[in-house]
C-alpha cells in the first residue's frame, strides 16, 4: 500500500510543487542524487572510480516537446565529453530513458527517440564508452526492446535493462541472451497490474532468480542489479556455476544505496558499477526510490522530522 500511495505521489504535481520546494528535503535528496548539475556531480564521479565503475543518468523523465528531448541529447554529449576529457570514461557509461528523448512525443516519437539515441551513442563511442538503454512502465517495453535492437547494429555494446516483475521477461531473457548482449536485470519499480506483473515480493525474487540464471548460463554479459544480500549470493552462486569469470558480469546499485556493501564486493575483486542520477529534473526517480524500499522511507521521514526540529 505504500509502495503504491509513494508511485502515485510521484505523479502528482501537488505532491512534486511540495517535495522540491521544501528547503528540508534537499539534503535528504543528495543520499540519492549526486547533484543538479554536471559540476557538481563530477568530483562524485572521480570519488567511485577509484574503485568502482559508474553509469550516469542525466535525470529527465515524459518530456512534452522535441525541444526538451533535443536539450537532453545535448546533456549527455556534454557529459560524455567531460568523462573522457576527465579520463572517466573507461570506468563510466551513461544510461538513458527513452521518454526523456521523446519516445512519447505523439509523431513520430519512435523515430525521434531512436534519432535522438544515435547520437548518445555515437558520442559514447568517441569518448571509448557506450549507453544503457533504461527500461520505463510495461506499455513501454516492446518499442525500447526494438530501439535497442536497432541501435545495436551499429552499436552492439549498447545495454538493455529488463525487469524481473514482468510475467514476459524470461522470454525477454532468452532472445536477449546472445553473444556480447549487455543486459541488466532489475526488479522493476513502477506499479504494474496484476494482468502483466507479478506483485508479491517472493514471486519477483523467484522470477529474479531464473531470469538470472537464464543470463548466466548464456553467453551475454549479465548486470545484476539488486541490493538483495540473499539475490547477491545466488547471483555469486549461479555465476560459478556457469564457470564465469569476474569480468563476464557485473553487479550494480544504485547511488547512495548499501555504499558498504558496494566496497565490500569492489573490495572482493568484484566488477561493481553503481548508477549515478544528476540533473534538476529529479523528483520522479526520488520518489521511486523511496517506494522499492521501506528502508528508504523510514530514512526520508527520520530525515524531515529532524530537519524539523532543528528549524
């Protein structure tokens, strides 16, 4: 129920007018966000590549206007230019949300947003590095799986992101398990009907774990993605099963989400790459942060009450 009421505040303009306006909840905001500029988030970026890999996301979410998709394209070519004129980019890569290039955008959004991941990619590609394609709500799902397969014709680096909530993603798991497919596999965190996911928390990590073992078995390139101590160590486990060695998969969290367990695993000789937001358009990837984990909330709450007090 919280989870659900927290997705539907992230929606909401009332609930967003609040949220950013509030001086209490910028601090709370930087757990999550390294920043609202490309500035700020650099000396970040340097920090967790020290021992880590990153992926950067330019944070920017159901744009209206070809305008708005064409200014994000030029973000990320001006953030992909500062990571290799910063030496980052053998340790960073950006992801990117096609409903930020304006997949929804009512002509031609397919194509525009496709155009528009082109040339993110070919700019990746300049500074050594390359794009993850995130994945967004379900009615989404089939047009960026084919941006994906069309921009790995020329960019076969290109990562996919499935979503083990999803009743279809093991299907999706099988085509996408092929050689040099990047694929991370996150639990998803949109409120999906019962119709097209799972909603109980033991039948996502059920289907996490075949999802998983599908990738590990194949020949791609699996990213797990989860903070899950339990999904981590059957990861472990099905990644020595299938004979792989440490840098034929990789883990991922999110940034400034279990920062210890994140070193212990770098500490380990593991590949961990941590996903890195900035921008000023962050209160839908916040808000969805809170909802995955009741943790996050409580953090959030603790967080206000206290900034209240001090006030």
């Amino acid at each position: 129920m919280l989870r659900t009421l927290l997705l539907l505040a992230a929606r909401s303009p009332r609930c967003r007018d609040f949220v950013t306006r509030s001086p209490l909840t910028r601090g709370v905001v930087r757990r999550f966000v390294a920043g609202d500029t490309l500035d700020a988030t650099l000396p970040v970026l340097r920090q967790l590549t020290a021992d880590r890999h990153v992926t950067v996301d330019y944070l920017g979410e159901d744009i209206t206007d070809a305008e708005q998709a064409s200014r994000t394209v030029d973000a990320y070519t001006h953030l992909l230019t500062a990571l290799g004129e910063h030496g980052l980019a053998p340790r960073a890569e950006v992801s990117v949300k096609l409903s930020a290039l304006g997949l929804a955008l009512p002509r031609d959004g397919a194509q525009l947003a496709l155009d528009h991941a082109r040339q993110i990619c070919e700019a990746a590609e300049a500074v050594g590095t390359t794009v993850t394609v995130d994945m967004e709500d379900h009615t989404t799902t089939d047009a960026t799986l084919d941006i994906v397969h069309q921009l790995r014709v020329d960019f076969p680096r290109t990562g996919a992101v499935l979503q083990a909530y999803l009743r279809r993603t093991e299907a999706d798991c099988r085509d996408l398990a092929v050689p040099g497919s990047r694929v991370r596999l996150c639990k998803g965190a949109y409120d999906e009907p019962a119709t097209v996911a799972y909603r109980d928390r033991a039948e996502v990590d059920r289907s996490y774990v075949r999802c998983l073992r599908i990738l590990m078995d194949g020949p791609g390139y699996p990213m797990v993605a989860t903070h899950d101590p339990r999904l981590l160590r059957i990861a472990a486990f099905l990644a020595r099963s299938a004979g792989r060695s440490a840098d034929s998969y990789e883990y991922q969290m999110l940034y400034g989400v279990r920062t210890d367990l994140q070193a212990a695993l770098a500490d380990r000789g593991e590949r961990v790459r941590v996903y890195v937001p900035y921008g000023e358009q962050w209160y839908g990837y916040f808000m969805r942060r809170l909802a995955e984990r009741p943790a996050n909330t409580a953090f959030f709450a603790r967080a206000l009450f206290a900034g209240g007090a001090v006030r």
